[in-house]
C-alpha cells in the first residue's frame, strides 16, 4: 500500500481526469498516467489505474451502450489485441526508465496532435480508406494503450473523419476501450503488477473514480469541453518533454 501524500497529490487529479474521460470528455484521460509515473515506475502506475478504468468503464458502456458502430469495432478490435501484445513484448524486455520515455514521448505527441487537429479538421479522404486500415490502426491504439493508457490517438484519426454524431461517436468509443482494458488485463498478470499492494491503491481510489465518472456523463451533454482541452494539451506537452528529460538524463 502506498502512503506517501506526494503520490496521492498526483493520483486525486488522474483520476478525476479518468472519470470525466471515461464519462465523455474523451482525451482527458490521457494526461493521468503521465502524472503519476512522476510518483512511481509507469508500469505500476498503469497496473494501478486499470482496474479503475475497467469499473469506470462500466458506467460510460452504460450510458451509452444504445448508440455503437459496431462494424467500425468488428475492424478496430482485432488489431488492439495484437497491437496490446506487441505493448506487453516491449514492456516485458525493457528498463523502466525506456517505458518512462515511451510515456513522455506518448504524452508529448498526444498532446501536440490534439492542438493540431482542433486547428485542423479531420481530412474526409480517410473516411474513403477500405475498413481493413482500420485494424492498423487498432493496432496503434492497443500499442499504445497497453503502454500508456493513451490509445485515443491512432483512435481518433481512424474514427474522427467519418464525422459519426456526437452520441454514437462517444458510445463506439466507450465500447472500444471497455475491451481494451479488459484485454490489457493479462498482460499486467503476466508482468506481475497486480500485487496485493497495487490492489489496495486501486481500491482506496475506486471512489473517487466512481463519483468523477458519473460527473462526467451528466456534464457532458452541458458543457462545452474546449476551453478545458487546450489547456489540458499544453499541460501533456509539458509533462510528457519532463518525464522524457528525467527519463533520458
């Protein structure tokens, strides 16, 4: 069990950024794991927060369960399982300093393409893009979940240009990573992180991650987002180039 205050001063904030992701301002999320491998190795940190996004998902699958394209997750699914074990390969045979990188460098490009693409709508080409493309980027996006918790990416750039309505967008998205979590599950068994000790954090943290998810989905659908987004993805930005910088120095 973790007691050190300086760790939870981080987590409070993650995983209200999980909730308010997981209940529908999608992209939030990602800037949690970034802050809490500040406290401790990012691979425990991500052991940590998936059982929380596995019982966050739970309320956003819910919610949104009636609205899913199911022919764009029939595409996607298959290549996040592979692209979570290529996540797991890479996990497994490196130092905890290079996932740090890995973290810092996901945190960085995330953030910097968010900016861009609020400035740049998605191009309709892809949307002409035969549906197999879609498992490469699945494959991306179970890379980087598995790595960082931070699939919204490749995601979001296979998704965003067939311009789905707002409700099937957030409903095909909740599904998609409810899977992934649970198909990330024994990756983490098979790294060994989830301890008695992880559990417990997780547990003390359930909560919260409860209460900041149902927040999410009633705010959703009556706040307009942007204003928080921008500065959300200067903060990635920042994170990720400092976890890269301790990580490389």
């Amino acid at each position: 069990m973790i007691t050190d205050w300086h760790f939870y001063a981080l987590a409070i904030p993650a995983v209200i950024l999980l909730g308010l992701a997981k209940g529908g301002f999608a992209g939030m999320g990602a800037l949690s794991l970034p802050l809490l491998a500040f406290a401790v190795d990012p691979v425990r940190a991500a052991a940590i927060t998936l059982p929380l996004l596995i019982v966050q998902d739970v309320v956003g699958v819910w919610a949104f369960r009636r609205t899913v394209d199911w022919r764009l997750l029939g595409w996607m699914l298959p290549g996040a399982a592979v692209g979570i074990g290529l996540g797991y390969v890479f996990a497994a045979s490196v130092s905890p300093r290079a996932v740090m990188a890995a973290v810092g460098g996901i945190s960085a490009l995330f953030g910097a393409y968010r900016l861009w693409a609020a400035r740049h709508p998605s191009p309709q080409a892809a949307a002409l893009w035969p549906d197999w493309i879609g498992a490469l980027f699945g494959v991306a996006s179970g890379f980087t979940s598995q790595i960082a918790h931070a699939g919204q990416p490749p995601f979001q750039l296979w998704v965003l240009p067939r311009r789905l309505p707002r409700d099937l967008l957030v409903g095909t998205t909740a599904i998609f990573f409810a899977a992934v979590n649970w198909i990330k599950v024994p990756a983490y068994l098979a790294l060994g992180q989830f301890t008695r000790a992880n559990l417990l954090v997780s547990a003390t943290l359930l909560p919260l991650a409860l209460a900041s998810t149902v927040a999410g989905v009633a705010l959703v659908r009556r706040v307009s987002p942007e204003r928080f987004f921008t500065a959300i993805y200067v903060l990635m930005i920042v994170v990720g180039i400092a976890l890269l910088w301790e990580a490389l120095a």
